[in-house]
C-alpha cells in the first residue's frame, strides 16, 4: 500500500516508478525517504523518467532472456497491458519473454498477474515501460489527477482482486490497471 500521502493515479504511478529508481540506485524498493522525495520530484518535474529509448538499449543486452523469470528460452512478444484490455500494439506496450510465462500471464494485466504481494518483483525494464504506457493512458482518459478511490472503484473491474487483497475502497497499484478493462 503506497503512504496516505499518495492520493491520485499520477502520484501513484510516480511512487512506483520512484521505487524503479530508489532500487537502480542501490538503494532498493523499500528505503521510503528515497522514495518519498524522489516520487516528489518526479511530480514536480525536477526529474524525469528514462527514455524509452534507454529501455529498449537496455532489453537489446540481453536479446534472449525472459524479462519476467529471466530464463533463456524461445521468446515470444508479450504486451504488457494486454490487448484485451485495451493494450495497444506497439513498441512501448511490449516486451520478450518465454512461452511458459506469456501463458502464465495470458490476458492479465501486470500486476493484477502477480497480485499486491508480488508487486515491487517485476523487472524494471517491464514494470518502468508498463507504468509510463498507464501513465499516458490515464493522461488521454483525463483520469491522472482522480483522487477519490470510489470513483476509481467505480471504473474498475477488478474488484475480486480487491476483495481477495482486502483493500476494497483503498488505492493500490490495481486501481492504475483497473480501468482497463477486458
């Protein structure tokens, strides 16, 4: 659960993405004051995510390992936010990852995929891209600044995960995805 402070959808994409970094920088996804200030000046915009250029240099280095197990195995084009959900085709929406794992995660979105437990184990490269393509997403529905969860809940159809996490009416990184619906 993000601190009380994190309000609306930018905030929190920005505290998660702010953990991306925070675990970059050797610091790791649980140092809050990092997190804190860097998520701050993200918003502000004092600083700024990486380019999707940077990320797609950085999956070129390893051209034949799963992102998300890491296994080397035949590969297969992923779409992050699945087309199902509205998931668009193309390069910042997609990444390379292993038959078993693409069959795993079938239609789910990312983190409705590993559930709240799991959600700061994504790799960085898939979870930073995941969350700037929501991040854009969010900003062409006019819903980046929402900032009353009932209104997300509302739009959501991911209520069972909620119930199943028990953070029905509580902003969790579902409620950036949830909206998406299949």
């Amino acid at each position: 659960m993000p601190p009380k402070s994190i309000k609306s959808i930018r905030q929190l994409i920005f505290y998660q993405y702010a953990k991306i970094i925070s675990e970059a920088s050797g610091f790791g996804k649980n140092n809050y004051g990092i997190i804190i200030r860097t998520c701050q000046k993200l918003e502000s915009g004092e600083i700024h995510w990486s380019s999707s250029v940077r990320e797609w240099l950085k999956e070129k280095e390893n051209p034949d390992i799963c992102i998300y197990c890491g296994e080397k195995k035949e590969l297969t084009t992923e779409h992050i936010l699945p087309t199902c959900c509205g998931g668009e085709d193309i390069p910042d929406n997609v990444v390379r990852v292993c038959k078993s794992c693409n069959s795993s995660k079938g239609g789910k979105r990312l983190y409705e995929w590993r559930g709240l437990e799991a959600k700061d184990t994504h790799h960085r490269i898939a979870e930073g891209k995941y969350l700037k393509y929501l991040y854009s997403r969010h900003e062409k529905q006019g819903t980046l600044d929402v900032d009353n969860v009932q209104e997300l809940c509302h739009n959501c159809n991911m209520q069972k995960c909620c119930e199943k996490e028990n953070t029905v009416g509580k902003l969790t990184v579902y409620c950036i995805e949830g909206c998406f619906h299949r």
